[in-house]
C-alpha cells in the first residue's frame, strides 16, 4: 500500500510539473461555488464544455453524454449488456409483419421536468424539426428511412431556393411547408401515447436508432416559440439558447439542468417527474470544466476533488497507463481510425495514380499496423481488418479474411505492376490529417513506411478541424485520415459511409455491387441472411480498398474507488442514473 501511495503522489507530481505550476494550482471551486453537497454526488472532469444540449443539433460525444442524462428517448440502452430496455415507451414496437411499420405505446407516467406528461406529438415534433432543412440537423439522414423524409428535406430545400419575399411572406413558406410534412412524412402521432411510424423500407436496426440522442422528444409547448421567420429569406431559425438555460429548458431525463456556469461548470439535479425516479442512485451530477488542461484535470482527480475522468488524451493516456495507476481503465470503442484513399481520377486537376486498384493495395500492405499500435499509439489497440470493428455488433462477423495484411514483398509487386517499379514516375502523395500530435506521429510512420517499402515520397499536410473538413469534403488529397465511432448498433452505421453520394463519403467510391448489395441488406427482414449480406458488401469494399483501417479505437479513463456501477463498454452507454457514490473514500459499494 505504501508503494502504491508513493507512486500515486508522484504521478501527481509529474502530472502537476507538465502542467508547469510553480505554485499549487487554485482550488477547484472557487468560495463562492461551495455549497453542501446531497449524499449521492458522481463529479466528473473534461477539458472542453458541452458545446449545447439541442438533441436534433449535435455530433459531439461530449454533447451526447450530458444529453442522455436529461432526455430519454422511446427506448433506451442497458449498459450491463447493450440490451435494448424500456425508455418512454412502454416496451418494444409492434411492428407489422411486412417490416415497415412501427407502434410505440408510451408510458401514461413519462413526465417533463416540469410535471408535464411526455407525448407522441413531442416525438413526432422533435423528428419533423431534424428533417426540416433550415436546421441543418447534423444527422438529418438517420431520418430518411421514414418514409417521406427525404422527401421533405429536398422540398424545403427546394422551396427556400425559389423563395420570393415580394410574392410570398415567409409565414406562407412555412405553412405550405408544415403542411407537405404532415401529408408527406410518415410519423403520425394518433393519440398521445400512441406514435406510429411507416418506414420507406425495412429497416431492422430501427429500434436500435431510436435509443440514440437526436431521435429523443422536444417540449413542443416551449421549443416551439423558439422559432422564428427570416422574412427576407423565408428561413426558420431556431432560438439555441434555449438548450444551454437551466430557466428554460424542459427535459424528460432521469436528471435537469440545475445550473451552467460557461466554460466552467455544469450541475444536473435528479429529476423528481422522471417516472423511474425511485431507481435513480445519484442525486447530482456535476460536470466540472478545466479548459485544455488534462494535467490539472488528474490532479484534481488524484486530490479526490474528482471522481470520474471520461476520456483522457493520447499522451497523458500513454503515460497514465505505463505507470499502472488505480482506476484507469482502457475501453475498447466502438470505433476505428482509418486512412481513406481517394479513388476520384483526379486530385486538384493532376491525374490521380490512386484511381488504380493495385496502388490502393500496395499502399495498404505496405503499412505495418502491429508497429502503429505497439511503437505509436500503445494504448493496446486491436488491429483493425474490417471496417466494422470485431465484436462491435452482435450476431455480425465482420470479413477480416478478405484483408490483404502486412506484405511488403506483395506491395512492392503490385505497385510494380501498376506501373510504378520502386516507386519511379510516382507522384508525391498528399497525406491529410487534421492537428494532433498522435495523428501527426501515426501519419510520419506511416509515410516513412511507404517511403522505405515502396519508395513513395509523401507530402504531410496538418490542418485545423475546419479546414481538414473542408479538404476531405473537397476531395483535395489522396490519403485523408479518418475515424468513425458508431451511432447504433448494426454494421451499415459504417457500411452507409461508402454508399454512393453519402455525404460522408470522401473517398470517391461509387461501386454498383457494393450498392446493390446495400440496397438488397435494407429489403431483406430474415436477420441471418440482412446480415450476410452485408458481409457480402463490406468484403466487396475491401476488396476495392477504398479505404485501409488500422487499428480500433482506445479510450483511457480515471475511476474513482468509490465509484460503482459505471458499466463502461464499447458503444458508450453509461446508465449515469445508475451509478453509486460512496460519500467515503472506501472500496466500491456493493
């Protein structure tokens, strides 16, 4: 015990050094935030706040963490096992025998924070705003398996493009508008506990999708005001600042928001309407934020002023893991880093030597992802073969045969037979990566491996989040690094990624047999043969090599000895309201 007590404090000593105080840093409060305490308190660190807790408007984990703590959707996840469990819905859907078709019952007990009773119309509200165009919902696609939604997300779009203010007031627009998503979108609200949706096609992972944050339900009575007409433009714009006011905002979660000091603080209440509130174990959550500072962030965690670090950053997660400290755990994800090839026939005007196969295979065999993870990443990343992680989804048996694996002598071959002998005649490659310090050292090794097997010189090209995203969308490189963390558990929340003209498809690739393929997996509601299928699609897209994963996603985290019941698993379900804190620093409770 004494051993562990001497390296701990001297961890903290390091960690504290990195940080470069030469004085102990300030307390993690300040007096005026003191304040006794309920018993049940899980207090967690990060080092960037929640951006906003707008269910329809975010992509972030960070978001997505605080926002299943205050809304609930239809059904939900069980963090022990990745089961599906009852959320506000009473159970599973009814669903017809043809596959399209979806009822949900709510629960008569399903309150908002507020005392009001949860209904389908809050339901139907909040996915007809994802699918409304002037919102800009970041995952308005996962809606466009309901029959008539895409529809009505290009009929928007179309409307506000021939917006004319001198022939027609914005309220006009809207109106029309509102009326084409009643008659056009399936999502029907036939009582108030009764939702019923009508799929364009079968889709088997729907109740899968309806446990994941952006299809969670909106207040109508108050979200609704929030939307206002631009009449010059005709477009709607929604108030935000309605999702970040505790004053305001009206969730339906095991937890409200109680206060939001910006940048600093976040304390989330349990909420006494939730109708499960006799099983939620935490009476406060309180989310405290120390910006870009992870060293200060362990400290505070080692002082016991913390009780949970969610994720810590490659760096300091390397050294937090060497040094074996108690309660830091890794977690596989349910994600992958990978670098997508651009399969396009030009890059910025110049012939693209990765249009052929054979180069796309030879850069892939030539990368020797064991050293990646053991020499520059090491934090224990599995090997990456297929592009939906072994073991991610259950039932799925992803094609890693089909990978061509580490083969020097192959790659130098193929490339070889490309037309490319040792590399002459070959173009410099551009390698994007977006700023990282472990991005920046996987992309040198990397290239330096192409340069010494196939004798490619490789240009690194580091930019910021924005303009990475930009270039990606734009097509302007030849080897872009990419990672991709699921929404829901089923292959195509990866496989959909190398679909013709999804927007997420920076590759290029456009296969009529991986399409097909696709479209035959949707159509299909035998579950064993959809899922063979899709294996069928993901070989083929390997096969053509359109992208070359490397390795599956690590994360490290801090967990407090007094801490019990944080299920930590792949898809990042956490089950917060089912957490315990002792009030003591002891072993876990039971």
């Amino acid at each position: 015990m004494v051993a562990i007590v001497v390296g701990v404090v001297a961890l903290a000593f390091a960690v504290v050094s990195i940080a470069g105080f030469e004085s102990p840093p300030p307390p993690l409060l300040q007096p005026d935030e003191h304040e006794e305490e309920p018993d049940g308190v899980l207090r967690f660190g990060v080092v960037a706040d929640v951006i906003t807790l707008n269910p329809q408007g975010t992509s972030s984990l960070t978001d997505f963490r605080v926002i299943n703590c205050v809304f609930e959707g239809l059904l939900a996840t069980d963090a022990r096992d990745l089961s599906l469990k009852p959320g506000v819905a009473v159970g599973l859907p009814d669903v017809s025998d043809d596959g399209r078709v979806y009822t949900f019952t709510l629960r008569d007990d399903a309150r908002w924070s507020n005392g009001d009773p949860v209904t389908a119309d809050d339901f139907a509200f909040a996915w007809r705003r994802a699918i409304t165009y002037d919102f800009a919902s970041v995952y308005s696609e996962l809606f466009w398996v309901i029959e008539g939604a895409l529809d009505a997300w290009s009929w928007r779009e179309q409307q506000l493009n021939d917006f004319d203010p001198d022939t027609q007031t914005a309220q006009e627009a809207w109106d029309a508008f509102q009326q084409h998503l009643t008659d056009t979108v399936a999502i029907e609200a036939a009582d108030d506990r009764t939702l019923r949706i009508t799929l364009a096609a079968p889709t088997a992972y729907f109740s899968e999708l309806v446990t994941f944050g952006t299809l969670m339900p909106n207040h109508r009575k108050t979200v609704e005001p929030c939307i206002t007409l631009d009449e010059s433009t005709g477009r709607a714009v929604f108030d935000s600042r309605y999702f970040t006011d505790p004053d305001r905002l009206i969730s339906n979660g095991p937890f409200a928001l109680r206060e939001w000091k910006l940048r600093r603080r976040m304390t989330l209440d349990a909420n006494p309407h939730y109708w499960d509130n006799t099983n939620v174990t935490l009476a406060r959550i309180i989310q405290v934020v120390i910006e870009d500072n992870e060293p200060l962030l362990v400290t505070r965690y080692l002082d016991g002023d913390l009780d949970w670090l969610p994720e810590i950053g490659q760096a300091l997660a390397v050294r937090l893991r060497e040094a074996d400290l108690p309660g830091a755990y890794t977690v596989p994800r349910a994600g992958l880093e990978y670098y997508a090839f651009n399969v396009r026939d030009t890059v910025d005007g110049q012939p693209n030597p990765l249009v052929d196969v054979r180069v796309r295979r030879a850069l892939a065999m030539a990368i020797d992802k064991r050293a990646l993870v053991e020499k520059v990443t090491r934090l224990g990343e599995p090997v990456q073969s297929s592009f939906v992680p072994v073991g991610a989804v259950r039932g799925y048996d992803p094609p890693v045969e089909e990978d061509l694996g580490h083969d020097p002598d192959a790659a130098r071959a193929l490339l070889a037979e490309a037309g490319y002998p040792g590399g002459d005649g070959f173009p410099t490659l551009r390698l994007l990566f977006n700023t990282s310090t472990s991005r920046e050292r996987v992309a040198v090794r990397v290239a330096n491996q192409w340069k010494e097997t196939l004798g490619i010189e490789v240009a690194t090209e580091n930019y910021e989040w924005r303009s990475y995203l930009d270039r990606r969308r734009k097509g302007q490189f030849h080897v872009a690094r990419s990672g991709w963390f699921g929404d829901y558990q089923d292959p195509t929340t990866w496989l959909m990624l190398m679909a013709e003209n999804n927007p997420n498809n920076a590759t290029g690739y456009a296969d009529p047999a991986f399409n097909q393929l696709m479209r035959d997996a949707a159509n299909e509601t035998d579950p064993p043969k959809r899922l063979d299928l899709l294996r069928q699609a993901e070989a083929k897209m390997l096969r053509d090599q359109p992208i070359v994963p490397l390795y599956q996603v690590v994360s490290l985290q801090l967990v407090a000895p007094r801490v019990s019941g944080l299920h930590n698993n792949a898809w990042n379900n956490l089950n917060l309201e089912r957490v315990v804190v002792r009030s003591d620093s002891g072993s876990p409770a039971d």
